[in-house]
C-alpha cells in the first residue's frame, strides 16, 4: 500500500508541475502578444504622427484626403479637415488664375490671401515673370529701374541691370529732345499744309517707311503728301500730345519718337472732322525723318445730311 500511495502522490506533484508550467507558459505567451501589440500601437501611432507633421510642407489637398483614408479614427481627423478644405480651395483659385491671363496683381492679392510656402514662392515667380515682361514691352530706363527695385532677388536682375545701363544712355540731352520735337511739328505741319515740296529737306534721303510705305525715297515723299487732301479740305492742323517721347537709338547715332496726336480737319463737305493718332517716328543725327507712321485710333465726321441743311 505504502508504495502505491507514493505513486499517487509523485504522479500528483508531476501533474501539479506540468501545470505550472504550461500557466507559466500561457502567461509568457499572453506577456509576449501584449507586448508586440503595445509595441504595434506605438509604432502606429508614432507613424501617424510623423505622416500628420508631414502635412505641414504639404501643397497638395490630395495629401490630406490619403491620410484620411489610412488613418480614419485619428486624433487629428477636426484640424486635418479644416486645413484640406482650406488647400482645396487655394488650388481652385490658383488653377483659375493659371487658366487666365492673370496680371502681377492678381497673383499678388493670392499670395496676400493664402498663406503657403509652395504656392506663395509659385506666385512670386509669376510676379517677377509678368513685370519683366512689362519692363520689356515699356523698354526704357524708368521702366527697368522699377523692375530692379522691386526684384532684387529676381531671375531677370542681371539682364535688367545691363539693359537699364544700356537704356540710360538712349535718354536724349535737353537740347536734342527740344531738337527732335521741332523737328518733328515741322514735318507734321508741312503734311497738314500738303507741301510737298518743303518734306523735301525734312526727311532723309532713303525713307524706311512712311505712312505704310516701305523704302521710299524724298520725292516719293513729297509727292505722297501733295496728293494727300481734297480740295474740299479747307484747312488742317496736328497737335502732339503731352506724352511726347524720345529715344536715343542705340546704334546709328539717330532718334525714335512716340507719341499721341490729334488732328483737326476744316472742310466744306461732308467727311472726316477730327481724329486720334498714335505716331511713332524715327530721325537720323542731323534730325530728318527715317520713318514716320500714324496709326489712327479715333476720328469724328461731319454727317452730309447735316451738312446739306
């Protein structure tokens, strides 16, 4: 009997033993998934931080709406929805002024209204591209020194800087802008009178245009503005504009002129009574006409009803 009850009892003590050990090892287990899943929280969490910080140097609503879709439940979810709201609406606006002929102002009120490192660098690029361009079109030297003045951190300053330089020495003394300007209501009166004769020695002997025509010479000229009036033109008179303009050619040594002029026309019948023109001329040093175009921008007639009664 002895000997089977120990039996008993050293079978009790292994079971007991092998319970132990397989709580031991359910614990360990349970211990170990605890801790690889607390690790798993962590690194998801620490990866939905970093992805939502990323946000900040985002220029793209789509950026917003992935992270929405990966992290659905996240803790940012209220400010993330705001800020993609606000990006959505930046990109509509700087698509339409992309889808336009937008000016450097228009991009300049949508750098001062949204606040976007991406974009607001975007917008300062179109500003400088477009007032580069207006310089160019203006090409003179107030116009280049605006550009510099207000680019100087511009990708066009070298270009400008040689080009104002250059212009600066286009601008005509006092004496040759007061030359130029005689020069220029002399011609415009010996056209309104239609002599032809004194165009002669106001003009150059080769003409690289006149009013449409191309490589005349003096007496075509002369010829051209004798025939220019009927006889119903009693009189007619020209009146430069105050925006008078001279350049000094940058070679050749001669001058160009842009300006506006009216023309006032008396007449017996009925007709053209008044009009608007834009003149752009050019003079060689000793201050005869190389060319000389009117273009007409406006004019008035006098009805022939009218005229009749």
């Amino acid at each position: 009997m002895a000997g089977k009850n120990e039996r008993t009892s050293s079978g009790r003590i292994v079971g007991c033993l092998v319970f132990v050990i397989v709580l031991l090892l359910v614990a360990l287990a349970a211990l170990a998934f605890y801790v690889y899943w607390q690790a798993g929280v962590a690194t998801r969490a620490a990866a939905e931080e970093n992805a939502y910080k990323c946000l900040e140097e985002s220029h793209s609503s789509e950026d917003f709406r992935s992270f929405v879709r990966r992290y659905p439940d996240s803790k940012f979810l209220p400010d993330l929805i705001n800020r993609m709201e606000a990006m959505g609406l930046m990109e509509r606006c700087w698509d339409d002024l992309e889808g336009r002929s937008a000016k450097a102002e228009d991009y300049k009120k949508f750098a001062e209204r949204f606040d976007n490192a991406y974009y607001d660098a975007l917008a300062m690029a179109r500003i400088d591209s477009l007032d580069w361009l207006r310089a160019k079109e203006q090409d003179d030297a107030a116009a280049y020194e605006k550009y510099l003045f207000s680019h100087p951190d511009g990708e066009h300053f070298a270009e400008a800087t040689l080009v104002h330089r250059q212009c600066l020495g286009t601008e005509p003394s006092a004496d040759e802008f007061a030359d130029v300007l005689v020069a220029v209501e002399n011609f415009l009166n010996v056209v309104a009178k239609g002599d032809g004769s004194a165009a002669k020695s106001l003009v150059s002997a080769a003409v690289k245009s006149f009013l449409g025509h191309r490589d005349v010479d003096a007496a075509a000229v002369a010829r051209s503005i004798a025939g220019m009036f009927s006889k119903h033109i009693l009189s007619c008179s020209f009146t430069l504009g105050d925006d008078f303009k001279v350049r000094r050619e940058r070679s050749g040594g001669g001058y160009a002129v842009h300006a506006s002029v009216e023309q006032s026309i008396k007449r017996d019948n009925a007709g053209k009574t008044a009009g608007k023109y834009i003149l752009n001329a050019s003079l060689d040093k000793d201050f005869r006409i190389t060319s000389f175009e009117m273009t007409e921008t406006s004019r008035e007639t006098k009805d022939s009803k009218i005229q009749k009664k």
